[in-house]
C-alpha cells in the first residue's frame, strides 16, 4: 500500500515539473518575444524618422473649379426632363525640389496612383465618384465613370517622344512633376427629370439651375479624401492623403452665381508625402 501511495507521488510530482517546466518555457518565450517587439518598434520608429527627415515630395498648390450641368434625357429635347449634376475640378500641384534641387532618381516619379476614394456628401443625394479628368477640359463639364476597382493610376510620361504621342485621355503625369494631377469629382444625378417652367425657353447650364431646381447648397456639400501614391524610381513608395472639405455655399450665393472658383498654396508638414520605410 506504501509503495503504490510512493508511485502515485513520484507520478503526480514528474506531472507537476513537467507543467513547470512548460510554463517557464512559455514565460520566457512571451518575456524575450516583448522584448523583441519593443526593440524592433523602437527600430522601425528611428528608421520613419530617419525617411522622412526632409521631404522628397510635397503639395505645393491646389486649384478648385466648381460649377453643375444639366443633361436633357428626352428624345424632344425641350427641358423637360433634365438630369442635374454637380461637378469639381480639381488640380494638384507637387513640389518635389525643395529638398533635392536638381532632378534625380529619389525626386521624379515611376508610377502614381490614386485610391483608398472616400466621399460623403451631407445629404446623401445623387451618386457620387471621383475619377481623371484631361486637363484640357479643365473648368469644362465633361461626363465621368467610376474608376476600375476604386483605383486610379497614370501614365508616367518620360521622354519627348512618349509626350508627342499621349492624347492625354487617358491619366497622365510627368516625371518630373512638372504637370498637376488633374482629377474631376462628379455628384451625378442630383435631381432626375427636371422640367422648366411654362413660359421659359432657357435654362442656365452652370451652378444656376442648382437655385433653379431648389437645391439646398448644404444637402450637396461634401468631403472627399484619397490617397496619392508615388514610386520614384529608386523604388521607394510615397504616401499622401489628401483631404478635402468642399462649400458650394457662402454669404454671397456661393455656386448659385455660376462657379466657384479657389486657389491656394499650402505650407506645413501635413502636406508633406510621407515615406514609406520597408
């Protein structure tokens, strides 16, 4: 009866330093893989400072043109059945000699793409997108589509000979940043089948018929935001989100005189592209 009480003993004790063991092992696992993560977080973090010390590319200026159109839909075409649309064209222009003034490898661009698209507008009225427009057409209503897959990406023009044959129809950027992103934010479908008045044989085909046909300013307001991404051709990545917060209103019509027209430069880190670190 001893000996099988010493054999249970021995069993339950080799059980216990078989548990101890694990859960030292398991102990010192999870105190060196802390360990580890910290110092590699604290490595990653001097290397993004590092990167982004001086900044390869910047937002320098950015242009705004605002206006709307109307479509008529009808086969007669006699303002009966208009389809409004509320559009933004917008011009991005980029510094990219401040830090490095000659053109160099780090400072002109192999590819730029635009995604992660987000729009809201206040009064969730009509479809909204954002997609390339040709800079030719630039305070002009041209119709657009949703881009593929949510994604944007340019043609990067290189040489002379490559500028000569683009038609510009398709996205397109220098590499040397010598041309602003041109994109086209369109509020499509705002009021469906407006007819004029008895009596009125015209109708105005800019941010007028917005007053018009009754649309309150505030419900078409919006915010917009996307990422500019730029691969220069050392084959670093570069970041920028870009946000804007569009007015169509104001004390003084706003859109309803027409188009709205603004222009600034930027300054300040936050319009700095921020570089990615592998």
């Amino acid at each position: 009866m001893k000996k099988l009480n010493m054999r249970k003993f021995k069993i339950i004790l080799a059980i216990l330093l078989v548990i101890l063991c694990v859960l030292g092992v398991i102990c010192y696992n999870v105190i060196l893989y802390t360990h580890f993560m910290k110092e590699n977080f604290a490595d990653n973090v001097v290397k993004i400072a590092e990167g982004n010390e001086n900044a390869v590319f910047k937002v320098h200026k950015v242009m705004l043109y605002s206006s709307a159109n109307a479509v008529d839909v009808t086969d007669t075409q006699a303002l009966q059945g208009l389809h409004i649309s509320q559009y933004t064209d917008i011009a991005i222009f980029l510094d990219n000699t401040s830090y490095i003034y000659d053109l160099t490898s780090e400072n002109t661009v192999n590819q730029l793409y635009i995604d992660n698209i987000q729009i809201k507008v206040n009064g969730d009225v009509g479809h909204p997108l954002l997609n390339y427009k040709n800079a030719l057409d630039f305070a002009k209503y041209k119709d657009l589509q949703e881009p593929v897959d949510g994604r944007i990406d340019f043609n990067v023009i290189n040489t002379n000979s490559e500028n000569e044959s683009n038609d510009y129809s398709t996205p397109t950027f220098y590499t040397d940043c010598s041309n602003p992103i041109t994109l086209g934010f369109m509020n499509k479908d705002i009021v469906t089948d407006y007819a004029v008045s008895e009596g009125s044989n015209t109708v105005s085909f800019n941010g007028k018929i917005l007053q018009e046909a009754n649309v309150n300013l505030q419900d078409i307001n919006y915010t917009l935001s996307f990422n500019i991404n730029i691969v220069n051709n050392q084959n670093e990545k570069f970041i920028y989100n870009m946000k804007l917060n569009v007015d169509l209103s104001g004390d003084d019509g706003g859109i309803y005189k027409g188009y709205l027209y603004d222009n600034y430069t930027t300054s300040g880190s936050e319009y700095e592209f921020f570089k990615a670190v592998k």
